[in-house]
C-alpha cells in the first residue's frame, strides 16, 4: 500500500486496500473515514475518487 498524502488523489479501492473504515456523519459534508486513532477527510473528485486534505487524532474529532 502506498502512503496518503494531503492534497493526494486516492480512489475508493485504494482507501479499502489501507483498510480506512467509513464513518457516517451528516453534519460534515466531506467524506470521513478513521483507521487507528487516526481521522481522515476527503473530498469527493468524482464517485470513485477522493483527495485527502486532513487527518486529525481521533479524540480532537469526537470532543
């Protein structure tokens, strides 16, 4: 697997493959998957490719 970076294009199979679990959030209009103690936002590029551009702890996403 190779390594996300911000502002980096990754399709959906490619987050599966990293093994990114989705989490559904209405209130965010970004796509949010978390993998670890590790939150991750991405825009959506078109339906099958996202571009990362945060990752925050998970504790600061859910306080």
């Amino acid at each position: 697997m190779k390594e996300m970076k911000l502002n980096q294009t990754v399709s959906v199979e490619e987050i599966a493959i990293a093994g990114l679990k989705k989490l559904d959030v209405s209130e965010v209009s970004a796509k949010i998957y978390e993998k670890g103690d590790k939150v991750y936002f991405f825009d959506e590029m078109d339906s099958s490719h996202y571009r990362l551009f945060s990752v925050i702890h998970k504790r600061s996403f859910f306080l």
